[in-house]
C-alpha cells in the first residue's frame, strides 16, 4: 500500500467517523433530511468563503460555509413557522434555491475558482493527498485530513461533554426545557456541528455522498441496538468499515470512491435491514408468523376448553367447526402436541393439565388485559412480547 | 389549607399564532394541594402547565414560584408531560429514562454518578418497575411507561408536581399505583398539579380543582366547586348525571 493510498483511506475513515455522530442525533430527531438541506445549501457559502480566503480548506471557509448551512435551518423554520406550509416543503424550497445560487457564482466565475459541479456532487477523494499543508517547509500531509480531524476533535469533545444534555433533549424535548436545558440552544448546537462537519466533509464525499455518511450509519446502528451509546459506538463502526471497504472496491472497480464507500454502506444497511436479530424484516415476518400460529393456537385451545362433550372435540369436527383450512389445523394441532398441551385419543382431543393452565393464564390476560398475568408466559411465546 | 402559595398566575395570556388558547388567566394554588385541572379539549390545560414551566413563552402575564419567577425554582418543580409526546422507540432502557429526573439538579455537563443511579432505583422500586430496570422503554407497556415518568418526576425530589393526563392509556392497576403515590406525596406536604380528563374520579382524587376553558372559570376546594354549575359553565352542556354524588 502507497503513501497516498494509506492517506485517502485515513481521511475517507475519519469524515465518516465524523458523520457519523452528528448523524446519530439526527437519525432519532427524524430530522434526516435537515442534513441533505444543509449540504446543498453550503454551496454558496464556499464559494463566496472561496473569493475571500482564497484556499478551500481554510478554516475561515469552513466557519462561513457552516454559517450558510445553519441559515438555511432558520430560514426553513421560520417559513415553516407561518403556517402556511409545511416543514418538507419549506426544507425543499430553501435548500436547491441556495444551491442554485451557489451553481451560478460557480459558472459565473469558472476561471478563477477549482470548483467544478461534479465534484460538488461527488466530491474528489482521490485528490485529497495533493493538497498537502506545510509548516516551516516541513510536510505535515495532506490538509483535509488535518481540517477533518479538527472537526472531528471538536465534535468528539463536544459530544462527550453535552451527552446528557443531548440525549434528554433528544428523547423528551419538554423535560429538557423544564430542567433548564435550553432545546433551542442544543438543535442549534446540533445544527452548527453538523453544518461545519458537513463542509469539512464535502470537499471528500461531495453534496449528496455527504448525506449518506451521516444516515446510514445511524439507520443502520438503530436496527441492531437499544443503547444510545452503542448506537453511537455502532454508527462510527459502520462508517469507518464502509469508508475503507468502499476505497477497496472503488480500487477494484477503477471507479469514483466516495461512490463505492456509499455503496457499501447501502449494502451494509440492506443486510442489517434483513438479517438484524430483532429489529430485521425477516425477523419481524417470522414474529407475524408465530404470532398468527399461537393467536390459532389459543383460539384452539379456548374451543376445547369450553366444550366438554366428545362431539365438539372430535378431530375433523374442530377442523369443520373453527372453519380453518387442514393446512393450518394440522400446523395448530401439532404445536398444541409438541408443547403437551393436548392429548389425542381415537380421534378426540382432550386438554392435558398444562394445557388447561396455559389456557386459563391466557384467558386471564385477555379479560383483564393486566401485564403482572404474563410476565412468565411471555418468554415462551411471542404473542405477548407487544 | 397551609397559608403559603406555591405557585401564582398572574393575568396569563398564551397564544398561537396570534390566537389566544388561554385568555388573562387568574390563579393560584396553595401549598399542599392536589389539584386537578379540568376542562373540555382545547382548553389550554396543557398550555397552562407548559407555561407555568416556561416550556411556551406567554404573551403576556406573569407567573410565581413560592413568589419567585420559575428559572430561580426550577429544582423545587417537577414535571410529567404527556406520555405520547415522545417516542418510545428511542434507543434507551427504564433506568435511564428515570436517571433523566436527576439532569437537573446536575446542572450542565455533569454526569450522574452512583448517587443519582441510587436514587433512580428507589424511585423505581416506589412505582414498581424496579425490576423492569433495564427493559427498553418500547418493550413496556403504556402503564408502565406512565409509571417510569413518574418515577422520573419522583427522582426530582421536588415541591411541585406537575402532570399532564397521568391516568391517560393506562389499566385500572397502574391508575389505582399512580393515585395511591400522589395522595402520598401530598400528605408529605407537596402541591400537585395534575391535567385529568375524567370527571367521574375527581372527588375521589382530588382535594382542589380548576376549571378552564380558555378562561379561568373557578378554582377551589373539590368540596366547595366541584358541582353542576361550573361543569356547565365549563363544558357548555348540562353535566348533572355525572356528578350525582
């Protein structure tokens, strides 16, 4: 591995790092979309910072570009605070107008300024080591990665000294207010972080990439975890694999590696989104399913439970009486007789004395509906586990 | 009746969007005191509570504390808000939840510590949840969560307990828990505040009530207004059946 190569992995690890905290907070304030807003909106900001600084990774840049990004989370508020429209429509007013500003600074001044449109899309990781900063003539590596680690840094410190403060604004906006953290303060606090983290991102990732770096990770931490610091721990760990994942594969494929990286992190998310032990489709599916078979099962049960006499539990009876199809009887049946709670005999189906308990404890729970009646049963059936 | 007033409101006037949801508000509730505040939807009794907490920014109008505005006695107020205002899903457990009471008194920055978590647990225990201390807050069921907010209004240790339709969604159990634990706390002398929708309970829970409806209509002793007049002036129709005492 080259010098170059080593350092456009480091940088593509540390702005996904980067995103990905912010991208947590954003993720659980449903406010997903605030970050494809303030990541178009930048445009101009970095441009005009551009004719004043002259240098694209001068902090100053970064600062006035951010600015540009937490005004568009005002503007959108306050046209959203008119009633008159609503807050994704005021979100996709604001943010291609600024973007459209920014379009037009850049074709209008195409000559004296290294921006192209493509790269604001996309961004241009590979060119990251070029750009190298020098102090006293000695060669420090390349600048955005020294910008990105600054942002990170302050975002890191920032994140463990406000973690409380956060969370509860986060979960419980009102209680946060009444304890005397200001919520107006924290989202603009949240605001500014993810507008500067965005602008030191988009040189690498560019505009749309950027957005997906802060997202997905979190979307994906959140189907795996019921812990907001692991969901922060497994957000920066889904990122750092996608950023060094996609470089590879964009090496493999000779194709554009904010692309790549973001293609990983779709693929990550997919799998998570099928496979996650509780939180996953198919595992959700398959909670249906057996919700479904045990809701049959108690209706079974019940039936025999209320019918003493033989001719309303002979077999092909129940199958005509409960009107379900042999399919589900049969699956119904041999439930009931794996987990000993009916007996078949010649054709009659009896309950035994767990069955009848079980049945009595569910029909406890459904008249009075009380969650002390199914603490102990909930372990061994889904059906109660809400 | 102790002498002390625990909170006042003074000429209160809220709005939204220029429209007034409670009008010159007039009110105040001695120490000591469980109140409930009733009155038909849209009322303002949540609007009412919120601004008493500075939570919505009042047009006009002033609010006390035992005589002090309300960020110089935020540690002596507690607060329950509706259990549907937030979402449940958030990635966090029962204990944590409850540790959240304890923010306050920390102040910003500071983290609870093995104080807070301690407190935090008996507060649990009081509501008994302790040993669904670790159980995601999704996972419980909406009595319990009721009780897990409780228990995070009881970590706060506070004076006055505010408490916006605690009984909301929850089995007749966890209603028959929550009461028997503010009758509690107000006979250790602290006020409480609580937002209640059914006026069929109202005697039985309460000592002190309040009917809103945009306006204040009357406030007092349970035994003294709770009657057919002000439901009606309160509801805008007759109410005789429910309160046949």
């Amino acid at each position: 591995m080259s010098n170059p190569q080593l350092e456009i992995q480091l940088i593509a690890a540390i702005v996904a790092v980067a995103c990905a905290i912010p991208g947590v907070f954003l993720v659980l304030r449903k406010m997903a979309l605030i970050s494809d807003a303030i990541s178009h909106s930048i445009l101009p900001g970095i441009v005009i910072g551009f004719f004043i600084t002259q240098d694209l990774n001068s902090p100053l840049l970064i600062l006035f570009a951010a600015l540009t990004g937490v005004i568009t989370v005002i503007l959108v508020e306050v046209i959203q605070k008119t009633g008159l429209v609503k807050e994704d429509t005021a979100i996709g007013l604001v943010f291609p107008t600024m973007f459209s500003i920014g379009v037009i600074l850049i074709a209008k001044n195409a000559n004296d300024i290294h921006l192209d449109v493509d790269a604001v899309l996309l961004g241009e990781l590979a060119f990251a080591p070029f750009d190298r900063m020098f102090i006293s003539g000695m060669d420090m590596g390349p600048k955005s990665l020294w910008v990105m680690g600054g942002v990170l840094l302050v975002s890191i410190t920032l994140l463990i000294l406000f973690f409380k403060e956060l969370k509860v604004s986060t979960f419980d906006v009102g209680l946060s207010s009444a304890l005397g953290f200001s919520p107006v303060v924290l989202h603009y606090g949240l605001m500014s972080v993810s507008s500067v983290t965005i602008v030191g991102a988009f040189d690498a990732v560019g505009a749309i990439l950027v957005v997906a770096l802060m997202i997905a990770p979190a979307a994906t931490a959140y189907l795996l975890t019921n812990d907001l610091k692991r969901m922060l721990v497994l957000s920066v760990v889904f990122g750092v694999f996608s950023a060094i994942a996609g470089y590879w594969l964009a090496h493999l494929l000779d194709a554009s590696i904010s692309g790549s990286m973001t293609t990983v992190l779709g693929i990550v998310f997919l799998l998570v989104y099928l496979f996650a032990p509780k939180k996953g489709l198919i595992s959700v599916l398959y909670r249906q399913k057996q919700q479904r078979t045990e809701v049959s099962l108690i209706t079974f049960l019940l039936h025999l439970n209320n019918h003493t006499e033989k001719s309303e539990r002979h077999i092909n009876h129940l199958q005509e009486h409960i009107n379900w199809q042999k399919v589900r009887s049969k699956s119904v049946v041999d439930l009931a007789l794996k987990n000993n709670m009916i007996t078949i005999d010649n054709h009659i189906v009896s309950l035994t004395e767990k069955g009848k308990e079980f049945t009595g404890k569910a029909l406890d729970y459904i008249l009075t509906n009380r969650d002390d009646k199914i603490e102990n049963i909930k372990d061994d059936f889904f059906l109660f586990r809400g | 009746m102790n002498e002390k007033l625990a909170i006042s409101v003074d000429d209160l006037t809220v709005a939204y969007n220029y429209k007034p949801v409670l009008w010159d508000i007039d009110l105040e509730v001695p120490e000591g005191v469980l109140m409930a505040i009733v009155g038909p939807n849209g009322a303002g009794k949540s609007t009412l509570i919120k601004s008493i907490l500075g939570i919505i920014k009042p047009i006009a109008g002033s609010i006390s504390i035992f005589g002090k505005p309300y960020d110089k006695q935020r540690k002596l107020v507690a607060y329950v808000p509706q259990k549907g205002s937030v979402d449940w899903d958030f990635p966090t457990t029962a204990l944590d939840v409850v540790l959240m009471g304890t923010y306050g008194s920390l102040g910003w920055i500071k983290r609870p510590g093995q104080k807070e978590k301690k407190a935090a647990l008996e507060a649990l225990e009081k509501v008994g949840m302790l040993s669904f201390k670790s159980r995601q807050i999704s996972q419980l069921s909406g009595g319990q969560q009721q009780r897990i907010f409780l228990a995070r209004a009881l970590v706060q240790n506070a004076s006055i307990y505010f408490m916006d339709e605690p009984f909301q969604g929850v089995d007749a159990t966890t209603e028959i828990a929550i009461i028997n634990i503010l009758k509690e706390l107000r006979k250790a002398g602290k006020t409480l505040v609580v937002v209640h929708h059914d006026l069929q309970t109202v005697p039985e829970y309460f000592d002190w009530v309040t009917f809103l409806n945009v306006k204040k209509i009357a406030t007092g002793p349970v035994k003294d207004i709770f009657n057919d007049d002000n439901l009606t002036k309160t509801y805008g129709i007759n109410y005789k059946v429910a309160v046949n005492k």
